[in-house]
C-alpha cells in the first residue's frame, strides 16, 4: 500500500476542491488512507470520479463506434449511389451515341429516299414522254399506212377501171368494126347486130359490175373513223 503524509494529503484535497482534478485509475485503490476521514472522502470521490469518468468515456467510445459504423454504412451507401451515378451516366451516354447512330441513319435513309424519288419523278417524266413520243410516231405512222393504203388503192382502181375500159372500148370497136364490115360487104347485119348489141350490153353491164364491186371492197375495207 502506498501512504502519503498529511502535506500531499492536503495538496491533494485542495486541489481537487479548487481545479476539480483528483487522482484516477488503479492507484486510489493502492492509497492508504491511515484513518484520515477527509482523505478517505477524497479517494471516495476521486473513484466515484473516475468511475463516472470512465463510463462516459465508454458510452462515447461507443457512441463514436455507432457513428462510426454509421459513417461506414453511409459511406458504403454513398460509394453504391456513385456507383449507380456511374453506370447511369454510362448508359445516358451509351444512348446518347445510339440516338445520334439512329438519328444519322434515319438522315440517311432519309436522303437517300428523297434521291430515289427524285429518281423515280424523271424516270417518270422520261417514260411519259417517251410515250407520247412513241404515240405520235403510231400515229403519225398509222396516218402514212393509211395514206399509202389509199394511194394503192386509188392506183388498183385507176388501173382496174383503165384496163376495164380498154377491154370494153376494145371489144366495142372490134364488134363494131365486124359489125360495119359485114354492112359494108352486104352480108345479112340482123345476127350480127344482134349480136354486137348483146355483147356491147354485157361488156358495159360487166364493166361497171366490175367497178361497182371494187368500189364497193374500197370502203368496205376502210376503217370508219368513228370505228377508231
């Protein structure tokens, strides 16, 4: 045990009783007090003091311990929202690039289908206009067809109509050549002239049927315009 002498004592009391300071920890209980009723209080209150000291002290170490693990869960809660914040923003920009990627080809698509339509629009206008060309030669060429139609024709009935009338002024002269012939020698005319009116009868009647039918095949054959 450790004893003091009445000087330490006394310091001791006072300054615990002025400056609130006392002694702490183990050696209060290695102190003698020697029946000293003051000193006893004295070491009385410093252990009570140090007891109070050290359950404050714990609670704050415990309390510092809370809030330390506190801290620890709202840092590790604060280092997962970063991490979020990240992969959020990465994916913002991830979409970010596939936007402008779709809005590029959309661009695009976009030109490329006004280039084929303008494409299409003078293919359009060519073939319109080919085809109007193309309808201006059938008709132009349907109008010479039927020009050189009607000349050939007119020139098969020129010729037809020529040679009818050759065969028909032939014949008539001939049979009237017998005709004047036989009148002239004092042969009997009644036969012949029977004959030559018969026959110059038949040549005009079959001459004229002749032309008639032809005629008639001519614009038989020809399209009628309100046909067309």
């Amino acid at each position: 045990m450790i004893v003091l002498d009445k000087d330490t004592k006394k310091i001791l009391i006072e300054t615990l009783k002025t400056k609130n300071i006392g002694l702490e920890g183990n050696i209060t209980k290695l102190i003698d007090a020697q029946n000293d009723e003051e000193f006893k209080e004295y070491l009385k209150t410093c252990i009570e003091k140090d007891i109070s000291s050290r359950r404050k002290r714990l609670e704050i170490t415990k309390q510092v311990q809370v809030q330390n693990k506190d801290l620890t869960t709202l840092n590790d809660e604060n280092q997962r929202m970063m991490e979020e914040l990240q992969e959020t923003l990465k994916n913002v920009e991830e979409s970010k690039l596939t936007v402008e990627v779709q809005n590029r080809e959309l661009n695009e698509w976009k030109q490329e289908n006004l280039r084929l339509t303008d494409e299409l629009q003078q293919e359009m206008v060519k073939s319109e206009q080919a085809r109007i060309t193309a309808e201006n030669a059938k008709n132009e060429a349907e109008n010479n067809l039927d020009v050189i139609q009607k000349k050939t024709q007119f020139e098969l009935i020129n010729n037809i109509v020529r040679v009818a009338l050759y065969v028909i002024i032939g014949v008539g002269t001939i049979t009237t050549g017998i005709y004047v012939y036989s009148m002239t020698i004092g042969m009997d005319t009644d036969i012949i002239g029977s004959t030559w009116s018969n026959m110059f009868g038949i040549l005009l009647t079959n001459s004229f049927s002749i032309v008639g039918t032809i005629l008639g095949v001519k614009y038989g054959a020809t399209p009628n315009k309100d046909d067309k």
